[in-house]
C-alpha cells in the first residue's frame, strides 16, 4: 500500500505508531539511541533557550541521525564538526529567530559547511515540526507530484508544503490527533520500511 494515497486515519496512525518499530529493524548501531535522542531530547534543549540555538555538538549528532537513518557520508559529518561552535550559535539562532518564514531558516542553516536542506530540516523540525518536516529522500520518493528527488532548497520546499497540506487535512479527518508535517514525514518514512526495506 501506497500511505500517501489513502486518507484513511487508521493507515495513518497505524503507520506513524510503527516508527520505533522500524527504527530498531534497520539494524543500525546506535540508530536507536541516537533516534530517540533527536525526537524526545533535542527539541527540549532547542527550546530551553531564550533566544533558541543548537550547539556544534548537537549540530554534530543530528548529522549523524540522519545519515544513520539515511546514507553516512562521513566527508559531511566532518565538514559540520569543522564549523566555528560561535558561528553555530549565532547562525542557528538567526534561523531559528525567522521561524515561521518557510524558507529563510533552512537557507540560513545551510551557509554552515556540510549542511544542507536535510541537515538544515532535521534541525528545524526539533523547533517548528508544523512547519520544517525532516527531508527524506524515501518519503518524497513516495509523493508522486514532486517528481525526481532532488536535494535543493526548491525542491525542499514543495516537498514541506505537500506533508503541511496532508497534515492539515489528516488534523481535520482524524480528530484524535493534530498531525504536523514531520508526524507525516515519519508516518511515511515508516510506512516505507526504511533503508532496510530498499534492498
């Protein structure tokens, strides 16, 4: 089954409740420490900040989720680790000050070395997850409008604009749960079977 053709709440849910399932199938050391790491503590530490930031080393560790769950380039993990920890301070908290603009946060974050949309995405989406779904190159895979994936901030774009739009819908359909787009970026991711499930 296709998730992003059916609005069927149960699919949804169904899907969106197997991601620490999925997770721990990939069979990744680490993946399901780092995980839950990124979705129970990072958002936390983001907004305890007044005014909010990520550091270097949790910059550095977000990098490593997503390659863990995705394709590990270490080249980008060292070219992240290599930017001044000032300079990710400040820059990140410029991007985080120009939430809820859709765009400008993630072409702020992506002036950091080894940081690109995705990079720029998973950091967002621990801060503003209505708004900056985490760019996953098996969940746009699963989203027939948007064509070849290709990672460009334009293409990041439609890509967060088409899961705003079904979370909006799933929020009003499904009335036990307001979705946000990254809820449909994992739902979807999970619904794909991960890398695991590619092979």
């Amino acid at each position: 089954m296709n998730l992003w053709q059916t609005n069927e709440c149960a699919d949804w849910h169904a899907a969106l409740e197997r991601y620490v399932e999925i997770i721990r199938a990939q069979q990744v050391n680490g993946l399901p420490e780092i995980d839950a790491w990124y979705r129970d503590e990072l958002p936390a530490l983001i907004a305890a900040r007044k005014p909010a930031y990520i550091t270097l080393a949790e910059l550095e560790r977000a990098t490593v989720w997503k390659m863990k769950r995705g394709v590990w380039r270490e080249r980008n993990r060292l070219l992240v680790i290599g930017n001044p920890s000032a300079k990710v301070k400040q820059t990140s908290q410029e991007a985080f000050a120009a939430v809820p603009d859709p765009r400008k946060p993630v072409d702020i974050l992506s002036t950091l070395a080894g940081v690109g949309p995705a990079t720029s995405s998973a950091v967002l989406a621990c801060s503003a997850p209505a708004i900056y779904p985490f760019f996953d190159e098996l969940v746009a895979a699963q989203i027939p409008q948007l064509g070849k994936v290709a990672f460009t901030a334009t293409y990041y774009q439609r890509y967060a604009a088409a899961l705003r739009e079904r979370a909006a819908r799933l929020s009003v359909q499904c009335e036990h749960r307001a979705w946000t787009a990254q809820d449909v970026s994992q739902a979807l991711w999970a619904a794909s079977g991960g890398k695991v499930a590619q092979s």
